[in-house]
C-alpha cells in the first residue's frame, strides 16, 4: 500500500506510517511538501481544513490513500488557558476524506499567551525548552509528558481515528 504524506515532518510521517502498518501490509509512505493554505499557526476549525488541504494537495492517482496531519489551538472552557492543542489527521482517497484527532493537551499559560499574541508554538516552546527543531522531534508534547507521549505517536492516533471509517466500510457506506 503506498501513501502519500502531506508533509515532511519525521515525527508526522511516523506516526503514519504505524497507524497503517496495524491495519495493512507493505506499507510505504511517500513523503510530499505541501501547503496547508491555513495560517503557519491554525485554531479552531482551520486546523481541520489544513489537514483536509493537505492530504487532497499530497494526493495522486499513484496512492492508494493520502494523508494530511495539522495541529492548533482549539478554544475550550473549564481549561488552565482556555486552549487545548490537538493534532488532527485526514485521510483521502482522491474521493473522500476523513477526518481524526489524537489526544488533547493543555500548553503552559506562557505559550499560549505568546502565541495568542502573534507566536507559533514551536517558536515559543524551542525558546522556552532550548531544544531546536522540537515538533519535528519528540515534539512540545514529548517534552512536557518526559517522553512518555511524543508527537509521532499523537499523529498515530490521530491517523488511526481517520481510518475507522475505511476499516469499517460496511457500517459507513451512505
């Protein structure tokens, strides 16, 4: 099975790659820079059209499936800052397009006050943990879980929750 990845983030692009490895066989991710057309750093609903753009911009009729990944900030009460980051996946066919998130978590209030101020996350956190390229490593999640939770593997499940809809045709046919 080959699938096109729309990005060249390693973490990413892992995370992907395991999510199909468990449902299908041969599994080869290609991956494909490409533009999200959303704001460098999305809230709320444009984090799922960056997503969706991304798998369609990543997509050919040589895959099989394409995928876009795209993490923000959604609004959210009864949090610390009033923001939660989730990372969000699209899966497309060159037809259709769903659509699953990975866990969420909350950002200390420092970021998210930089950033709602006009900063991209990994700008703020690679300041504030002194780890360059942090989102394409572990991630900001890696660093604040210790490693216990990375960013490939928020991207997993984000994929994985995308998927259900295609490993479950039968119950998902219009």
């Amino acid at each position: 099975m080959k699938i096109a990845a729309g990005t060249g983030n390693p973490a990413k692009i892992e995370g992907a790659k395991r999510a199909f490895e468990k449902f299908f066989h041969d599994v080869e991710i290609v991956p494909r820079e490409v533009v999200s057309c959303v704001s460098d750093q999305p809230f709320g609903a444009e984090i799922i059209e960056g997503a969706v753009n991304r798998a369609k911009n990543a997509y050919s009729e040589e895959f099989d499936f394409s995928v876009g990944i795209e993490a923000g900030l959604f609004e959210l009460p009864f949090t610390l800052t009033g923001y939660i980051d989730f990372q969000v996946a699209c899966v497309y066919d060159g037809e259709r397009y769903t659509i699953g998130f990975g866990p969420g978590f909350e950002y200390p209030p420092r970021v998210v006050r930089e950033v709602l101020s006009g900063k991209e996350v990994g700008d703020v956190m690679e300041i504030l943990t002194g780890i360059k390229s942090l989102g394409k490593k572990q991630g900001a999640i890696g660093f604040l879980t210790k490693n216990a939770v990375t960013r490939s593997m928020l991207s997993e499940i984000a994929v994985t929750m995308a998927l259900i809809p295609w490993l479950n045709r039968e119950m998902y046919r219009q």
